[in-house]
C-alpha cells in the first residue's frame, strides 16, 4: 500500500483548495497527511455508504481549522463529497466550509473551530460508547464495540477545555479514546516557545493517560502506535506526533506563513514537484490512491454488513433490548409521559429547582436513556437521578456524571454525548456560570443539538452569595443565540411542563432556568393548566372578561408578583391582565392569530418583569410600556431585602402600572 502517494495526494488537494479559495489553513493538513493516511487506511471504522452506522468509529478533527485534511478524506473514501465541493472550499453554498460543520457535510462527526472544543466533543463520544457497551453488549453479541480518535494541535492544548476534557477522560479511564497530537510547534504568530513550553507528556502521565511519542511522518512508527493505544484496556491514549507544518513546501516548511495563509502559486508548483506530483494539475488524484480507498472501502461495507447481520439476530434473540436499544436511538418519548407528572400542593410552596428534581425522578423512570449530571453542584441544582448510580472510573452503568468544577468540558462533553446518539443528555449549573461553557453552547445551537440545560439560582434573588453569583444579564445572552430555547417557569407545575417542552425539543439546545428560592404553587383548578407553556406566552389571569387595559407580562418568579400587583391595580376598577410568558422563543413560533390573542396590539399599556436585564423586552411592552429589570450588578444580601431595595413589590409594581395608565413615563 502506497501510503506515501496517498498522504501526498491529500497534500495537493489540501494545497489547492486553500489556493483556489485565497483563504484557508494549508500547513496543517500537509502535516498530518501521514498520520490521516493511516488512520483511514488501517484502523478507522467508517461506510461512506451508511454515515450514520451506530458501530463506526469517530473521528473528530479539533484542530478544525485544518478542514481540508478532512474534506480530502472524506472525498477520497468515497463519502458524498465530489471534487467540485473541494473546488468550492469556503465559498457560498458549499458543503466545504472554512470549519467543519456537522450537518452539513456528509462524514463531518461534528463543528470544530473554536480549538479545544473537539477534544471535549471526542470525550463525550468515548463516554456514549462506554456507557451503551455496558448496556447492551452481551456474551459473544457486542453490537457496541468503537474507538474515537482526534487529532489536536499546540493551540487545542493551550485552551483550558482542553485540560479539563482530558483530564476527566483520563480520570474515567476511557481505553477507547485515542488522540494523535500534531506537535509542529508552530502558531499563527510564530513558534509556539513565544508562549507555550508545556512538557505534554508530563502532563498527559499525570493525567493516567498512556503516551507515546513518534515521528508524526513515519509509517511503521504510527501504524505501530495506533495499534497499541487500541490494546490499551484501562486509559486513553495520547500519540504525540513529532510533525512538519506544510511538509514538503520546499520553502514554508515548518514556517508560520504556512498557518493560516495560501502558499502562494509558484510555491504550491514547487511543492508539487518535490512531491512528486504533476505541478500543471491542480485537484490531481491518482487512480492508484483511488484503488487504494475503493479496496478499503469494500473491506469496511462487509464489516458493516456483519454488524447489520448481529444485530438482526441480536433483535431476534433479545427483543426487549432491542426495543429499548430503539428508543434510545430514536429518542421516543411514551405517550402517556405528561398524564404521570408529579402533582404539587398548591398550600406548600417549592423552588423550581426542588420541583425539577422531583420531575426528573418520574421522566428517568418513562426513558431509561436520559442521562445528565453537574458541574460539582448536584446537591444544590437537584440533578441527581435517585437510585440510578454513579458514572466512574471504569464503571459506566450510572446514569449520574459528576463533571467536577469543569464546566467548560461538561458543555463540550454534553455535545459529544448527543452527537454520538442513544442518549439524551441534562448538564447543570448555577446560571451565573454559563459564562464558563457559552461556547459549548453556542456549538450546541449551531449543530442544532438536543442538549439539555438545567440552570439553577437564576435572579438576585440568590441572596446572600451577592454579585459574584447573582445573573443579570445571563438570560438575555442566552436568548441571543439562534435555535436555543431558553424556558424560565413560573412555578412547580410550569416546571414539569417546561422539562416535557425540552424532551420534545429535538432542534436545538433547550435552557431551564429555575429558582433557588420557593415559589407558591399556581392553584391550576383556577388557573390555565400548564402546560399551556408550550405555547410561549399564555393568559394566566384576567381581572373581568373584555379588553384588558393592562398587561403585565412576568416570568419565573415574577409571576407570583406580577399577579399580587395586578390585583391590586384590579381595586382602581381597571381591567388588568397578567401573562405568563416561559418562553420567548416557544411564543415566537406560534402563529399570528395566538400572539395577538395573548398580547392584543390594542393594548399598548404594558409592562414586563424579570429579574434581569431589561435589553430585548422593548418587543413585547412597545414605545408606550415600561420594563421592571435590573441593569447593575445584584449584592450580598437575604433575597427578600434586594427584592424590596430593587423595586420587586407588588406596591412597587402596582406604582408602575398606574403610572402607566395615567400615561406618566419611566
């Protein structure tokens, strides 16, 4: 087998795409050829023809802006991706895109470029495969048996999710979980000794990861190092490639220039000819490579088509395991979920987070596959699935994680969960510190991921923790991302609404953010049920029937206020409506006809509370309405004194509205 043609062949494609786009990252892809070429050719499990086989090996690209190593594998194994997508790197409409997308491009396991987050990402999927092995697999009948694979660069090392990912692989002792390290040594600005001088090894040892090292361009040496990190039975494995940035450029090898930049026409020429390539053809593959991934790939269609045949016989000899091994993977909600909901006592009020935890008990019992933990809080964000044991080192039948203080590699981990299919995944925090994984959620609602989000202690109404752990503006950041969902209930029963809402959800990210202070439970024989929540925005209550001319539009625990102040204002004779609104994004996607009904544009006297930030709500309360927020910084203090020193009293509230209807401004 031709190893050196084939890596060179990914060397030209990588080369001229980046050429032809006049933008792009060449140096990476030439440096990792070899490896890649390996990897593909000898060990990866993969059917171009099935990309979405459950048992396929994943491999994940950190070092996403190398995308073009991808994109010239994904092509050459046969994937549907033509040579005119190469052509087309990084313009409009192609699936070829300056960072990998999943979703996009047929093979891609997920969207890297933000370096580090893959690495958490190839963590999440070990873990998955750990967790569904231990579920499923039986004597003689392992329908779950795959390794993944990453490559990362200097730069995904330097970014802290790194650490944190890799450090709880290592913790957990996840065998099939293998990263080559493309060592070139080299960033955008220089070398990387301008800032870096991280003993890797060191580093990973004391992480209990295995470490080799080779020459990143020595076939034997790779091919040998792969096979043994794959007989590794208790840790992960790190291979620390020794590479070349653009290796074979006769003048920008192992150079800077060769980052993020085209070589340059004449060099790629000169490139070519050193090796050994036709230097007049630009996209040149030859048909001994071709040959050579076409054998590959009928090696690994018969391998699938094995699989195929156990698991049809797996179906056969243990129908409830496949059954459950369905649902799993097809997230299958039962139908009866939302008729066995937890009741609560309207006399004994309940935080939302407490009342969440009593409704993850009766889901976790309907769907077996819901899995979650939290970043080190589980006693305080009430996560914890009873009963259901632990995630550990080696020990993968819980349903619990304990991510410890790393909240940036939970929301990393939490997508590579999701990617790799047969589980639905809850990750918790206190909201404040969604400051520390926002990327991961933003890769969560580019991906389109279901990744659940348990956010707990929302408001200053924290209390005595003061600023420091008190959100303001979190809520209305986390609105701002496209194809999130973020949920702020108004009681014990919205809360069970609003965790069915987030099961449903399969399009994006959903977002729960919940009190830690009680809140009274809404009498629903009086009220609108709640599950009206699933409509964004509904009417909770209505002084007198007709034309309200108030509307007070509260979420979370601002509803219970919203209410007491509207009764208040009800005494001037006036009609007041109160709305709870959970959820912009729901209430956005219904049709015109419900919005108007909940929100008649006739009604211009309005005004919205939230404990937070005041920024967005101008859509809602109009020019002639009013928002009670905050915009500064919360203090140490019992959350009922802040409540009063911020103006969050049914007296205060009242003030407003009827300064309002005499038509005063703020």
């Amino acid at each position: 087998m031709n190893l050196q043609l084939v890596a060179n062949t990914i060397r030209g494609l990588a080369m001229d795409s980046v050429q032809k786009a006049n933008s792009g990252h060449p140096g990476m892809p030439m440096g990792t050829a070899d490896f890649a070429a390996v990897l593909f050719l000898k060990h990866l499990k993969y059917c171009p023809a099935n990309p979405a086989w459950p048992d396929r090996d994943r491999f994940v690209l950190s070092a996403g802006h190398g995308c073009m190593l991808l994109y010239s594998l994904l092509h050459l194994a046969g994937y549907d991706l033509k040579l005119d997508d190469l052509k087309q790197f990084r313009q409009w409409g192609s699936r070829t895109p300056g960072h990998p997308e999943h979703g996009l491009t047929p093979g891609v396991e997920t969207s890297t470029g933000p370096l580090g987050q893959g690495c958490g990402n190839a963590v999440g999927m070990a873990l998955a495969e750990a967790m569904l092995a231990e579920r499923f697999n039986l004597t003689g009948q392992k329908i779950v048996d795959h390794y993944t694979y990453g490559i990362c660069s200097d730069g995904d090392l330097m970014e802290g999710v790194s650490h944190e990912s890799f450090s709880l692989a290592g913790h957990l002792g996840l065998h099939k979980l293998i990263f080559f390290y493309d060592s070139n040594q080299i960033t955008i600005e220089g070398a990387t000794g301008l800032a870096y001088s991280d003993d890797v090894r060191k580093r990973f040892e004391g992480y209990h990861w295995n470490v080799l090292e080779v020459d990143g361009h020595d076939y034997a040496a790779i091919d040998q190092a792969l096979a043994q990190a794959r007989n590794q039975t208790d840790r992960p494995t790190l291979i620390i490639g020794h590479t070349t940035i653009a290796k074979g450029s006769p003048h920008l090898a192992g150079s800077a220039e060769s980052h993020g930049a085209p070589l340059g026409a004449e060099e790629v020429k000169a490139t070519k000819q050193a090796l050994g390539l036709p230097a007049d053809q630009d996209f040149f593959v030859p048909d001994e490579v071709r040959a050579i991934f076409a054998a590959r790939g009928k090696e690994l269609e018969t391998a699938e088509r094995q699989w195929q045949a156990l698991l049809q016989e797996y179906r056969q000899q243990h129908p409830g395991k496949a059954a459950a091994w369905d649902e799993a993977h097809g997230l299958k909600l039962p139908a009866d979920l939302e008729k066995n909901l937890p009741a609560f006592d309207v006399a004994k009020p309940v935080a939302t987070r407490s009342a969440s935890h009593t409704v993850i008990q009766q889901i976790a019992k309907a769907a077996p596959y819901l899995i979650g933990g939290a970043a080190d809080l589980a006693p305080s964000t009430r996560t914890i699935v009873e009963g259901a044991g632990d995630v550990g080192p080696r020990s993968f039948g819980g349903r619990n994680f304990h991510f410890g203080i790393r909240e940036h590699a939970m929301g990393a981990m939490l997508n590579g969960l999701a990617l790799h299919g047969g589980f639905r995944v809850y990750g918790a925090t206190f909201f404040v510190f969604t400051d520390y994984f926002r990327p991961a959620i933003r890769l969560a609602c580019l991906m389109k991921l279901p990744v659940i989000y348990v956010l707990t202690h929302d408001s200053f109404y924290v209390g005595e923790d003061g600023p420091t752990h008190e959100p303001v503006e979190h809520a209305m950041a986390l609105r701002l991302l496209p194809h999130i969902t973020v949920i702020r209930p108004a009681d014990p029963t919205e809360t069970a609404a609003a965790w069915i809402a987030a099961l449903k959800n399969l399009e994006g990210p959903t977002a729960i953010l919940l009190t830690r202070q009680n809140l009274p439970v809404i009498d629903r024989a009086q009220f609108p049920k709640a599950n009206k929540l699933e409509q964004g925005a509904y009417v909770l209550w209505q002084s007198a029937p007709g034309r309200p001319q108030l509307i007070l539009i509260a979420t979370g625990s601002e509803v219970p206020l919203a209410l007491d102040a509207a009764r208040e204002v009800a005494k001037d004779g006036v009609k007041v409506r109160v709305v709870s609104m959970p959820s912009w994004e729901l209430f956005e996607k219904q049709p015109d006809k419900i919005k108007k009904a909940v929100l008649p544009p006739y009604c211009r006297c309005r005004l919205a509370i939230e404990a937070g930030a005041t920024a967005g709500w101008e859509k809602y309360v109009g020019a002639k309405g009013r928002v009670l927020g905050l915009n500064h910084f919360g203090a140490s203090a019992p959350y009922k004194v802040l409540a009063k020193e911020y103006g969050f009293t049914p007296e205060n509230v009242a003030g407003i509205a009827r300064e309002l209807l005499a038509g005063k401004k703020a």
